[in-house]
C-alpha cells in the first residue's frame, strides 16, 4: 500500500515538475554559422542549381523540373480552415546550407562541432558523448543499452548520420535521401514518387521541385531493424524554406520504428516548411511512424512560426502489411497535414493516433485518409485536438472503402476539448462507403475541461494551471500510449507547455 | 450577351424562366435573382456538391418523368386536416379546403398582392442562410416561384394543414415557395406529401416566435423518376420549438436542405429524415445535406438520419452544427446511419463540427454496415421467416429518427408506409 503511494507520489511529481518548468518556447534560440545561400526565389536554375549541388544524376534532375513545370501551373489549396497569410514563393531561400558542410564530411568527426552542439543542445543523441570525443569502438556499445540512430538534417542538409555501421551490419540502409540517389539509384528510382506522386498536391509537388535532403531508410526483407531510427529537422537559417524528402521502404516481413522530431528558432517572420514522407510497405511488413512536431509556434501574439504543409503517405502496397502513425504536434504557427494510409493489400491495416494542440493565435487542420482498396483491410484512427487561446484546431479525415475493399473495418474516434471562449474546435470527417460487408463507425465530441475533475486536481493541492496539464494529459492517454517510451515521456511534458498561459 | 459568348448554365436555366412580377414579393425576387446570378449555379467541384450532381437540377427543362400509378390511399388521407392542392404546382381549389381555420390565416403567394407580414419576410430567411454556403437552387426558388402559401399562425389551430402536391404531367417542372411565421405561443402541424412534378424545387421558410411551436412531417411521394430539391430555412427565437421529420421512399434525385439558425436562448431544433431506396426499378439518390446554427444560450439541435439502400442505392448526408462565439450550453447531436442490403449501394458521409464557445456538449456518431447477421440469426432460431427478419431489423434500425415526430397518430401513419414499402421490396 506505502509502495503504491509512493509511486503516485511520484507520478505527481514528475507532473508537478514538468509543468514547473514550463517556459516559453524551449528551441528558440539561434546557430551562428555561416550559410551558403542559393540565390533567393524559384525557378528552373534554381531547381537546377539544388540538383547540381547535390550532386545528382540527369535522371533526378528531370524529375525535378517535370515538377517544378508542374508547380507553376498549380494553385495553393484553399479547402482548409486556415488562414493563410500570402506566402511569396519568390521571396524564400531555397537552399541553405551551413559553409562547413560544402565538403560532405566523410564522418561525423569532420562535422563542424558548431552543428554538433546544435543539436547537442536540442538534446539529441546524434553521437553519444563517447563517441563524440572520439573513443574507439564507442559505436559498440553495450548490449541492452537503448540505441538510437539519427539522421540529422540542418537547413537543406542532413549533416549526419549514426550508427550506420552497425545498420549495415544487419542490411539496413539508412542514409541522406542525397546519398541514397546516389548510392541505391535503383532503389529510389523504383519507390521515389511512387506513394506522393510529383504531382499531388501544391506543397508536394514544390517539395519534389526543390527538396534537398531528407532521410532515406531500407529495411531488406525479414529484418527487424535493430534500433530505432530517428530524424531530427531543425530549421536555422532565416527566411529560408525547408524541403526535406524522407523515403522508408520496408521489404517483406521487415519492421522498423521511425521517430521524428523538429524545432526552430524564435524569429517574427513566418517561415515555411514543405516536407513529403513516403513510406512503402511490402508483405508483412510493419512500419511505426512517430512525430513530435514542434516547430516555433509564433510569440503569444501570433507573430512568426512555421507554415507547416506537410504531405505524409503510407502504401501498404501488400498483403498483411501495417503502418501506424502517431504524431503529436504542438508547434507550427500553421499546420496542414494529413498522415494517410493506403490500404492495397489485403488484410493490411493502418492506424492514426493524434493529439494536436493549439495555443495563442496557432492554427491547425490536420488529420489522416484511410483509402480502403484490399479486402479484410482495418484501421483505426484517434484523434484528440486540443484549443486554447484563440487558436483554430480542426480534425480533417477521409474514410474512404472501395466496392472491391470487402469485410473491411474503420474505427474512428475524434475528441475536442476546448479551454476559453475565444478558440474553436472543429470536426471535418469524410465517410465513404461503397459496399456493405464493411462496417465503418464515427464518433465525435468536443467538450469543455470538466469541472469536476479540475475541482478534483484542486483540491489536492494543485494550482489551476497543474490540474489543467493533468486533465488534458488524461485525455490524451490513448495517443501517449501508442508513443514509443522516449517520445511519450517528451509528449506528455510538451503538452503541459504549449498549454502554458491558457488558463485564466 | 453577344453571340460569340457561351451561355452559361445558369443563362440557360434563367432562360426558361419566366419571374412572376408585380406582387408584394417584387423586390425580394429581384435581390434573389441577383444573389443568383453572383454565385451561378453549382459546378462539377463544387464541394458541397460533392457527391451528388447538381446537372438534372441546373438544365433548362426537367428530364420527363411519368407520374407514379397507384391507388392506394394517399398518406395522411384518415386524418383531420385542412388540405391545400397543388397539382403540378398549379393551385387546384376544387380539391383543396377553404382557407379558414381559427388561429391562423392562409393565403396564397400567387394571390397576395401586398401582405404587410410576408413582404418583408420572403425570402429574408433564405438569403440569411446563404452564408456561410452558397445555395443557388433555393436563390432561385425565391426569384421565379410561381406559388407557395403564406401561412401566419396566431394561435393554436385545431388541425394540421396540409400540403398535397400531385404528379400529373411528365414534363412538370413546379416551383413552390411557402412562408409559415408562427406568433409568440404559437403552434402549428405542417403536413406535406406527394412527388409535385417531374422535377420540384421547393423552398419552406419558417419563422418560430418565443414560445412557438412547429411540427413538420413530410412524406416525398412514391414517383420513382422525379427529381426534387428542397430547401427549409428555419429561425428559432427564444423557447421556441422546430421538429421536422422527412420520410423518401423512391426518387431518381432528392436534395433535401435544412438550414436552422436558433437564434434565442432555450430554442430546442430537431430534423430527423428516413430514407429507403431500391435501385432496382430506377436510380435512387437521396441527400440530406443540414446546416444547423447555434446563435444563443442553452439551446438543442438532434439531427437524426437514417437511411436503408439496396440495389446500387446512393445515400448522401452533409450535416453540420455550427456553435457561434458565446453560444454557451450549446447541446448538439447528430447521428447519420446507413443500412447497406448489398453490396452496390453506397453511403457517403459528412458530419461536421465547428465550434466557437468552449461550455459546449457536442456530438457526432454515423454508421455504416450491413444487417447485423447475429440479430437475423437470432430471430430466424426463433421461428421468425426470413423476409420478415430483415423487415423487422430494419424498422427497429429506423426507430430513432421515427420517434422524432411526436404525435402518435401520424407516426403511425409513417410506421405503416415503411412496413408496406419493405413489404414491396423484399429480396
């Protein structure tokens, strides 16, 4: 019975600190490092000039300017409830890249120790501490220790990668999507654009125009990637979009669990991010795919922050494959993003679990497509949305099972909860269903922080804006949960923050 | 308009028309037509036209459509009610009842040269609900009908009226624009039933006072080639009540709008819809497409719809609660379910949420599935024949949007429609 206090104890603790050390925005600070721009503004030398600095082959570059054509012909999307201040697409830097990097570094040891302790201060495990000062078969550490490999982008650039030999050591490929074109050709040319057309939407097809870098990952058939793979995305450079391209292709039977995460400075201009996710998935296979998106918010006034329009789509393209995306996004000053499942096999499932919280004047539409084409097929999608201040949050979602999709089965819960009067909560959901062995359920609600629980939480002791963090960590339990462990416990603190000064 | 020019689809529509002149509604219809001719009509990616196409409903003539044959006693015939005829959308006053029933006072929109109440208020609701989403066919409704009633309610007549709307020729094309204003206190049992023509727009806008009451129940008629569009715009003052049940058994194309503002505190709005469709002898597409707005304290919105489809049947539902800034205590719920009888029918489904105040209880569940085969299973164990089984499950799967009318007798009515129709489309 003690015991069991005492682990209350300190459960509440561990809420009571997080919530103590809620400050304003954590990653706002800046790297002074010096930059190489690419002219600004776009164009076909400027597509060019991205593919030239990468290195690429002609075929690459083709594809780049098929859409790149593409893009200027297109219109922004207009569908969303967001409001989107007009961006001047010839007013960005397209590429940016630290000076350091001009020279790939062939190993992290040449990587600019400015970028390093970048992301050393972002608290990032791009290298262990050992390694990084150099010690000899650090990267062989012990077993049981939990292993993380990085893939860390900067501006345009990933600047490293860790843990790839060790990687390579069970065939699993996990490079820059740069390195990738170059090295496995074969394999980019059969999957890039193959689950996000070059030509799907207005943010993707400009992604496909000027991305340049981003994360690539090969899991061979039958393997279970040793470690968990993580990409880390820092915006740094000013007025400088980013476009980054991360491909995953897990082979048959293969499994993998892919973590994200992203920050940027405090700045009071807005800046863009593009960035395209492809994920095939072939026979069997698993892929989990886990976001913490905290990109600069804007200031409490809504000045600044991120425009974040992000494409992300799975193709379950085989029998019995499954991909599960959870994401929890916190950041951006605007978010547009729809993490999607394509379900082409049979018995393949996919599922969707979010939290997506808005604060001060943030706005968000975000959401997921479940395309039900196999039979047997499942998914199941929760989402919770969170609105304070006079914040915006929309769930945006398609259920969608075709007439060959029989015996299929949709689950999806959506929850609303809103904390003051001058935000809204808002619930967008697309059912389509062409055959009648498949069963799809919806459910909605959208409610208030409960009186009661908050009297509760008070009670005990705490203070109004404590026992606000703990409901709403409540009510987010179900998508914490499906977070892998390092993620859920950065979540959950996250959450508390980005509610700082909502209550009251 | 040179001849160089494409006519647009609304040029050509207009050019059918024929915009009655000189009443009390004169400059209503005016604003209407150029509230029209500003948004067009809708096109193929119209979102709101999403997944029902709006082109039988645009063109210039309606797609000939024979009248359905039967002699079967038209519903609501055994009740006490006061009738008003439109044949063909032309007033039929030898089949229709005098106008004159205490508490309340009729008159016809072809026939009120100037009416004090009405001219201010037709087609006031409808441009109101123009916003936030464009309705072109009720714009039009407002500009070029022919006729409708001017229903005023000042206390609580004894009986029903109701609407009859007979099908006679193929190629009727009936434009019918009603008002009904109910006083403070007031109550009224609208009833409308029958197909109206080949192809009917229709437009209902009713007024609740403080206090008043309204209760709506329609059944669209049995013609399986007519094409209809409706519209109800609907505001609720404070304490006043609006219940509207609609009931569509057949019918190639069906657009049934519901547009409801409560605009008072304590308004209570329910609309509840049943539809069954057969795609075996024509095509059935039904849509329900709801906009409910919550503008004050305290109020209620149920929308309930439930829908049965078989043989490439297509049911549609858009519905939405829209909670304004400081509509506190909003209670909001929606349901929308379809029954699927095989595998060529299709539902597709919108509900959506958008909320503005944070003390709000709001809701949204639909369903979409085949017959529950354990239930069936269950009752067949029992001794229960097969086709009877299915009837039964279906009917108990539309109860909830049944109960939603309130008096017994026309839910009875209601209730032995749907048995006699499951009882014709069986297998």
């Amino acid at each position: 019975m003690e015991q069991e206090l005492e682990i209350r104890e300190g459960v509440d603790r561990e809420t009571i600190e997080a919530v103590q050390n809620m400050g304003s925005y954590k990653y706002g600070w800046e790297t002074e490092i010096e930059m190489d721009y690419a002219p600004k503004g776009i164009s076909e030398d400027i597509v060019r000039l991205i593919s030239k600095k990468n290195d690429e082959p002609e075929w690459m570059l083709e594809w780049r300017l098929a859409a790149y054509r593409r893009w200027v012909t297109m219109e922004e999307p207009h569908w969303a409830l967001l409001d989107v201040p007009k961006i001047d697409f010839q007013d960005l830097y397209y590429y940016a890249r630290p000076k350091s990097m001009e020279k790939k570094p062939r190993s992290l040891e040449e990587v600019d120790p400015k970028l390093l302790a970048t992301y050393e201060k972002l608290g990032i495990p791009l290298k262990e501490q050992l390694i990084l000062a150099g010690v000899e078969g650090a990267e062989d550490m012990p077993e049981g220790e939990r292993q993380v490999a990085v893939d860390a982008v900067f501006d345009s650039v990933s600047v490293g990668t860790t843990f790839k030999a060790k990687l390579a050591e069970a065939g699993v490929i996990f490079c820059s999507i740069s390195e990738a074109i170059k090295d496995h050709p074969e394999l980019v040319k059969k999957y890039l654009g193959s689950v996000v057309p070059q030509t799907d939407n207005f943010y993707a097809t400009l992604n496909a125009a000027v991305f340049s870098d981003g994360s690539f990952v090969y899991i061979p058939p039958g393997t279970r990637c040793p470690m968990e793979l993580s990409t880390y995305f820092r915006i740094n450079a000013e007025n400088t979009g980013q476009f980054e391209r991360t491909l995953i292709i897990a082979d048959r039977g293969a499994y993998v669990s892919y973590l994200e995460g992203c920050t940027a400075p405090k700045r009071d201009t807005a800046q863009l991010h593009a960035a395209v996710v492809e994920i095939v998935i072939l026979e069997d296979a698993e892929v989990k795919y886990s976001t913490v998106q905290n990109w600069f918010p804007g200031d409490e006034n809504g000045k600044g922050g991120i425009y974040n329009f992000v494409t992300k789509r799975a193709d379950c393209r085989e029998a019995r494959a499954k991909v599960m995306w959870t994401q929890v996004e916190t950041g951006s000053a605007i978010t547009w993003k729809y993490p999607s499942c394509v379900l082409r096999g049979d018995d393949s499932q996919g599922e969707f679990y979010s939290i997506a919280i808005a604060n001060n004047y943030q706005q968000a539409d975000t959401g997921t497509k479940m395309v039900h084409l196999g039979k047997n097929t499942r998914s199941r999608i929760v989402s919770k949305g969170i609105s304070a201040g006079q914040a915006q949050n929309t769930y945006r979602g398609l259920v969608s099972m075709h007439p060959r999709a029989t015996n299929s089965r949709n689950y999806t819960q959506c929850d609303s909860l809103l904390i003051g009067d001058k935000c809204g909560a808002h619930t967008v959901p697309y059912i389509e269903v062409k055959n009648n062995s498949s069963r799809v359920e919806h459910e909605a609600t959208t409610s208030k922080v409960d009186d009661d629980q908050l009297f509760y939480c008070r009670a005990r002791g705490m203070d109004e804006e404590e026992a606000v963090a703990l409901v709403v960590n409540g009510f987010c339990r179900e998508v914490l949960q499906a977070l892998p462990m390092e993620f859920a416990m950065e979540a959950q603190s996250l959450v508390a923050i980005s509610l700082e000064g909502s209550v009251g | 308009m040179s001849a160089v020019e494409k006519a647009t689809p609304l040029d050509t529509r207009l050019g059918a028309l024929e915009i009655p002149a000189g009443s009390f509604a004169a400059k209503a219809r005016r604003a209407a037509l150029d509230r029209l001719t500003a948004m067009g009509l809708p096109g193929r990616r119209d979102e709101y036209w999403r997944w029902t196409r709006a082109d039988a409903l645009s063109a210039a003539d309606p797609v000939p459509a024979a009248p359905f044959v039967t002699d079967e006693v038209p519903v609501f015939d055994g009740l006490d009610r006061l009738k008003i005829v439109f044949r063909d959308g032309v007033f039929d006053a030898a089949a229709s009842d005098p106008f004159a029933l205490e508490g309340i006072e009729i008159t016809r929109l072809a026939e009120a040269p100037e009416l004090g109440w009405a001219a201010g208020f037709y087609g006031s609701l409808e441009e109101a609900g123009q916003t936030p989403v464009k309705r072109p066919f009720a714009a039009l409704n407002t500009a070029a009908a022919t006729d409708g009633v001017l229903i005023r309610v000042t206390g609580r007549p004894s009986k029903p009226v109701n609407l009859i709307y007979i099908h006679e020729s193929d190629v009727s094309d009936p434009i019918l624009h009603h008002c009904v204003k109910l006083e403070p206190g007031a109550e009224l049992t609208l009833l409308e039933n029958g197909p109206a023509g080949a192809r009917f727009n229709k437009v209902l806008e009713v007024e609740v006072a403080e206090g008043a009451r309204f209760h709506h129940v329609r059944a669209q008629g049995r013609d399986h080639e007519r094409r209809a569009v409706t519209h109800i715009f609907a505001r609720v003052a404070e304490r006043g009540l609006f219940k509207s049940f609609t009931l569509t058994v057949n019918g190639v194309l069906t657009r049934n709008e519901c547009v409801i503002t409560l605009a008072g505190d304590d308004a209570v709005a329910h609309v509840a819809g049943a539809a069954l469709g057969d795609g075996a002898h024509a095509d059935f597409h039904h849509d329900d497409t709801v906009f409910i707005t919550h503008d004050a304290l305290n109020g209620e919105s149920r929308q309930v719809f439930k829908k049965v489809l078989k043989h490439g049947a297509i049911g549609v539902f858009q519905g939405k609660i829209l909670v304004k800034p400081g509509a506190q205590k909003t209670d909001g719920y929606q349901i929308s379910q379809a029954l699927l009888m095989d595998d060529d029918s299709q539902f597709l489904g919108k509900p959506e949420l958008e909320i503005y105040a944070d003390d709000v209880k709001c809701s949204h569940g639909s369903t979409t599935g085949a017959l529950d085969e354990t239930a069936l299973f269950y009752l067949r164990s029992r001794g229960v024949p097969v086709e009877e089984a299915k009837a039964l499950l279906v009917l108990s799967f539309l109860a909830d949007a049944i109960d939603e009318i309130e008096d017994a007798a026309l839910k009875d009515e209601i209730v032995a429609r749907l048995e006699a129709w499951l009882a014709r489309h069986r297998g």
